[in-house]
C-alpha cells in the first residue's frame, strides 16, 4: 500500500494549475501597449473634435484650406490667433454634403469694414442696400450659437460666444465679399427681419445650430512618441504573442494548458478523500454482480490474503450489460468503496480531430495509473473505441483502432503485481475485438441482466428512499407488475409516482400513483385531450375489445392489465397485458397465442363493420416479425426444420438488421415465406373463430369501453363471465370500504408492509 502522498500525486500540481502560468506578464504587456497607444491617439488632441467646432471656424472666415476623404476624416488648416493650425474631424455620412456646401466659404475673409459690428447702423445699411439692389446677396447663413446643457456662459479663446449672426457671400462686379452681421441693439432692423427680406428676394438661406458645449481644441501633435509607438509597438506585441503560445509552452509539451495538452488524458481521478457519494447500499439487483466487483476491492486493499496462495490480480473486468441495468452505477459504486485511487473515463474522450491524440491519452492514462498504483481505471462506454479492426474507413490508419491498439499494448504490458486493473462497461459486447476479450486483458466479463422481481423489489426501495410514500404503498406488487423493467426504468417509474402526486397536491405516494406512472413509462402518457370522432371512437373500441377477448381466451398468454381508447402516446388506444411472473423461455404455444391476440383487433373490425381500417399497422408488423423468428430463428417450423436461415454478420456503420443468410436458393426461400404466411393464417383464423364464438362478450366490452374509457383486465374478465359492469365496479368499491374500516376503526395496529396482502380474485393491480 502506498502513502497518501503517492496516493494523490496531483495534490500539488492541482494547486500549480490554478495559477496562470505566464498569462499575467502577457496581460502586463499587452495593457502598457494598449496605454500608449491611447497616448499617442489623444496626442492630437486635448478635447473631444467637435464638428460644430468646425461650421463655426467656417462661417466665420478662418478656414483656408479643406480637404475631406472617402473614409469621413475632414482635414482643415485653420488661422486661430494668427497661427496655422491642422485639424481633423470625423465627419458623418449624413453630414457630408453640409461640408462640401460650406467648402465655398474657404479662403473667405469676414471684411469688417463693409458692415462693422461697432456701427450702429450696419444692419439697417445692409437692409437698405438689398433693397435698393446696391448688393446682390448669393448665400446666407443664419447662425445661432447655443449655450451648452449646463447653462453657464460660456466662451472661448476664439470668442465663441452664445447668440445669433447672420454671414453672407456678396457679389459686386470685380469680387466677392464675405461679411457678417451682428445684431444691433439700436437698429429698426433685427435679425429675423433682415432674414425675411432675404428670403422674399429668393435668396439661399441656411439655418445653422451650433453648441459651444464641444469645443475644437488641440495640442502639437507628439511626433517622435507616434513614431516610436507605431514602428516597435507591433513588433513587441507579436513577440510576446510567439513566446507566450509558442515557445514557452513548447518548454514542457503537454503540460497543463500547454498548446500539446490535448495529448493529456482526460480522466477524473476519485481517492479516498474526493470519491462519488455512491455506495454499494444503493445498487441493488445485482448481488452476483457486486460480489465479483467486492473481490477485486478486497484484493486491493489486501493482496497478501491472494498471494499466499499464489493468486494474482484479474487485468480487466468488463461489466456487459443491456442499457439501464447500472452498469455505470456499479463503476460509481466501486469509486465510492475503494480506498485506492479510481480514474474514470469515456470511450468517446480518447478521440479527437488530431490524429494520434487517443493512443497518446491512452499512454498518459496509464503512466498516471502507474505512478498511483494499486487503482482502478474505468473506461464507460468501451465500445466507442473497442470494435473490431478492420471495419473503418481508414483501414491500419484509422483513428479508433490506433486508439484501440493502444490499449491492448497498455493492458498486456503492466506487470499483475503493480495492481491496475481495467474496469470496462459496454451494452455491445458482440462488437468488442476478440484480441479485447482474451484472458491476460478482461479476464472476466460480469453480466448484468435485467432484474427479476426480488430484484427489481430491492431497486424500488431504493429510490423510494428519496421520496415521502404512504403506508398503503406494496413495493412487492409493483415489483410483480414491472416485469422486464430495467434499474433506470424503475427508477423513473418512482420519480413519475413523486411528480403525479406532487401535481394532484397529495402529501405522499400512492399506489395509483405508482401504476399511472409504471403505465406512462411503458406505453405513454395518456391524451385525453386529443378530439376523436364519435365513429373513431367506435372502431378503436370493437379493435380493442378483439385484442383483450383474443387474450382472455387464448391459452398461455399474459393476463390483461388494462384495456383503454384513451390515447396514449402514438396509440388511439392500447390493450396492456403484464406477465405474472419472469419468463426466461418462450414456448411455441405462447408465441403462437400471441400472433392470435395481435390479429385479434383486425379481425373484430371485419366482423362488425364489414371493413379494416388502418390501426393495425403496427400489430401487423409485429405479427410478421414474430412469424420470421419463429421460422428463420428459433426452428418452430416442421417444413422448414431446425436450421438458423439468418446471417448473424452486421453493417458496421448501419448496426444490426435482420436479414437472411446468403446463398440460400430459391426453393428455401419459397419455403421460408410459405410457412411465414401458413403461421399468421393459421392464427388469424383462430382469432376469428374466438371471436365469432364470443360476439356477444364483443359487443359488451366496445359498449363498457365507449361509456367508461379505460377497463382493468378484472373488469374484461367479470364481463365475459356474464357479469354487469356496473354492479361489479359498485362491489369493487364495497371491497375497498370494508378494506379500509379496520384501518380507520384500530390505529395502533400497524400493518407490516413487508407481507403481502392477500388479494381478492377479482381485483386487479389497476383500476379505471
């Protein structure tokens, strides 16, 4: 046995992971680079560009030179205080025509002599002057600075200061002059009026809104910082990317979240101190199955108990089971149990897009196996990986058998005494590789089958554990009545019990729950909401009430649970019939009966309607498919003898199909299908005879069924005795009351749940 220390070597690289390994001096560089270049962008500038900024450097004479590009970017050489400055502006779609409007004002000069702002008269001299055709006005702008939202006055270096102007562009015979009047506090003329004037005469008129809230500053652009930011920043950042992703992680290949992790395996490593909460109290039906599983725990926590007789370790355990029967339940059991360390892992997680990644987890898997051995290796799902060579694509190329021979050179190459053993869990043994199944790799194959009633019982209790149920409820019966149900069916059966009482408001599960919920996992919820003809009605129930008398009267088959023309799932209606008990062997009479009772709706339609409807396709099939086993299969036939005709090879992309051998001639062929047809002849005609010998009892049951719906298999059998289903469901009720008095009447005696009940035989499990 190995230290704690050796138990979990990943104690300290756990905690290594944590940390991000290098990512935080990446981080570092790539936030410096990113600040300077936010330096170096707002180097241009000290404010916020302002587009208004720039109407109102136009409007006022003090642009002489605009140039605007495709992308948007106004580039505007600007005379502030009698300095030359470059500005650029971000102009918008919308805005562009505006820009190439006011491109007309560049190289204009305000001519201050014209129309002085310190003449009183100026605004009443230029309206005179428009009115007497002394000048001809080509463009007016109406200007009106805004205040900004804050309300406080505001104005610039520029003297930008919040009030309206009008500029405009005159002509005269030799130039053009650009003016600007003020209003005038004094003047007969105002602003507005002088604008009207303008307007009758057809002159062009713009309105302009301009906010001094963004204002047009800027700085000296940083030269040589724009420079040595733009020319060795990208450099670094690429530099730093390649040793980050590249170089530093190439340093220790296939370390965690290295670039060559994937190669890394992907299990998830349970010790004694992290293990599942799953022991093997909570796995029941499968006692052979969990003993076989106790040995190898016990000779890993003792192997000297074996080895002094000279026993060795099985290699590998693989669990073959069909889907639900707790295959990986069990594995979760073993990881709960064992005190070694148990590494669990998918088939499905050793194949990747990159080529080669499965054989190199498969060899990290087992190297981790080895450094904390003794352990136990789970792979769930072992098909994923393990079918047989040499039915894929890519022949000795392919992924999945390199994958596959991998393991099988892992499996053969550990010594028995280092104590690793290979836990494997497929539903699909017949596509394992044989060289998989030898002795020396999976010594052992438990099989988990279906769990009979005593287990199913202990399953049930199980799950009742977790849910709140009322004393009335006999886990016994419902054991009885679930025959065939897998460990995850039953366990869904309780949980469906938990929700229809939770949905109805009750304070515990019943027994009726229990049955609705065994019904909805077998055959579907019922819907009864879904709108049927009264003449559908009709049909589905003479088809029903064929199925339930066939059953009734043919010898060896099943009783009937529950006859009903609810829908259920797909159905318009359903005969359910449970066996009493497990049957592991299928008689040729059984078999036979049952084709009867799958024709036995067909054969009800044509006797009272004169016609066949299409609601019995599926039973046709399954009529058909029982005919061919029993022929081809099982040698139920004389004619065609004891001899398999079916070809037990499969598709290795389609799966199994069933399909004849090949080379069989013609005249084998013809006798297969004679006696396929002679079979479901024969039964059919014994349905019909049943039938016909029981018309009365038809129409009796398609009656009861029409006025209550649903029909327990009790109720079928009071109806073909001669009796009236409505005093025999009024008795049922007179059972139950007198059932239910000395409950009520002697609280202190407690019945025991573990006997059962003696039944009356006319109650049934279900009832309508």
């Amino acid at each position: 046995m190995t230290s704690k220390a050796q138990k979990d070597p990943n104690e300290d690289g756990k905690t290594k992971s944590k940390r991000p390994r290098g990512m935080g001096g990446v981080l570092l560089i790539m936030a410096l680079l990113t600040s300077l270049f936010l330096v170096v962008a707002r180097s241009n500038q000290e404010g916020q560009n302002s587009i208004d900024g720039l109407y109102s450097h136009l409007l006022n004479g003090r642009v002489e030179q605009l140039e605007l590009s495709d992308s948007g970017q106004a580039l505007a050489h600007v005379r502030v205080d009698g300095k030359l400055q470059e500005l650029e502006v971000f102009v918008r779609e919308m805005m562009r025509a505006d820009i190439q409007l006011y491109r007309s004002l560049v190289n204009q000069r305000i001519n201050n002599t014209l129309y002085a702002s310190s003449d009183s008269s100026s605004l009443q001299r230029f309206a005179d002057d428009v009115q007497n055709e002394a000048v001809h006005v080509s463009q007016v702008f109406f200007v009106n600075e805004l205040e900004p939202r804050s309300g406080t006055e505001h104005k610039d270096k520029d003297g930008r200061k919040a009030g309206a102007y009008l500029t405009a562009i005159l002509q005269t015979k030799n130039s053009s002059e650009y003016v600007r009047l003020d209003p005038q506090p004094a003047s007969e003329k105002t602003l507005q009026q002088v604008a009207e004037l303008l307007q009758k005469r057809g002159v062009p008129m713009r309105n302009v809104d301009l906010s001094l809230g963004n204002e047009f500053r800027t700085t000296e652009t940083n030269q040589a910082m724009l420079y040595l930011v733009g020319t060795i920043g990208p450099w670094v950042l690429i530099l730093a990317v390649v040793w980050f992703f590249i170089l530093r992680q190439m340093r220790s290949p296939g370390g965690t979240g290295g670039v060559l992790s994937f190669g890394r395996s992907r299990a998830q490593l349970y010790t004694k101190e992290n293990r599942t909460n799953i022991t093997f109290d909570d796995v029941a039906g499968m006692d052979e199955a969990k003993a076989e599983v106790r040995e190898i725990i016990e000779f890993l926590k003792n192997p000297q108990k074996f080895a002094r007789l000279g026993g060795s370790i099985p290699r590998g355990v693989l669990l073959v089971g069909s889907p639900g029967t707790g295959k990986t339940l069990l594995a979760r059991a073993i990881a709960g149990e064992a005190e070694v360390p148990f590494f669990s892992i998918s088939g499905s997680d050793f194949v990747e897009m990159f080529v080669g990644v499965g054989a190199s987890r498969v060899r990290d898997l087992f190297k981790q196996a080895r450094e904390t051995s003794p352990c136990i290796v789970f792979l769930d799902e072992i098909d994923a990986v393990g079918r047989k060579r040499g039915t894929g694509m890519g022949g000795g190329h392919d992924e999945r058998e390199q994958t596959l021979n991998a393991i099988l050179v892992e499996m053969d190459g550990f010594d028995s005494d280092r104590g690793i053993i290979l836990v494997g869990a497929t539903n699909r043994p017949d596509v394992l590789d044989p060289a998989l199944l030898r002795p020396g790799r999976f010594d052992r194959q438990v099989v988990i089958d279906l769990p009979d009633a005593k287990g199913r019982e202990a399953i049930l209790k199980v799950h009742a554990r977790k849910v709140r149920s009322s004393g009335s409820v006999n886990m016994q019966l419902i054991a009885k009545a679930t025959s065939g149900f897998s460990g995850a069916e039953l366990a869904a059966v309780v949980n469906e019990s938990a929700i229809l009482a939770a949905m109805k408001n009750k304070d515990a599960i019943e027994m009726s729950d229990l049955e609705e919920a065994r019904d909805r996992v077998r055959w579907g919820r019922e819907k009864r909401s879904r709108a049927i003809e009264e003449a559908d009605r009709k049909v589905t129930a003479y088809h029903e009430a064929g199925h339930a008398i066939v059953s009734c009267k043919t010898p060896d088959q099943d009783p009937v649970h529950k006859v009903t023309i609810v829908s259920r799932g797909r159905a318009l209606g359903a005969t359910m019939s449970l066996p009493e008990k497990d049957d592991y062997n299928h008689w040729r009479r059984k078999l036979l009966g049952r084709i009867a009772v799958c024709y036995g709706g067909r054969v009800a339609e044509d006797l009272v309607f004169g016609d066949i409807s299409a609601g019995a396709q599926n039973d046709i099939e399954q009529a058909t498919n029982l005919a061919k086993l029993m022929v081809c299969e099982l040698g139920m036939s004389e004619k065609a003898g004891p001899v398999k005709y079916t070809s037990d090879q499969e598709n290795p992309f389609l799966g199994r199909e069933f399909s004849l051998a090949n080379g069989l001639s013609e005249q084998t062929l013809e006798l297969i299908n004679d006696e396929v047809r002679r079979v479901i002849e024969e039964q059919y005609a014994a349905a019909r005879r049943l039938l016909i010998e029981h018309r009365t009892a038809l129409d009796q049951v398609a009656a009861a069924l029409l006025k209550h719906e649903t029909l327990s298999g009790d109720e079928v059998v009071a109806i073909l005795r001669g009796d009236d289903i409505d005093d025999y469901r009024a008795a049922q009720l007179r059972l139950h009351a007198q059932a239910e008095r000395p409950k009520r009447t002697e609280p202190e005696i407690e019945p025991t749940r573990d006997v059962e009940p003696q039944a009356n035989p006319g109650m049934g499990l279900s009832q309508a």
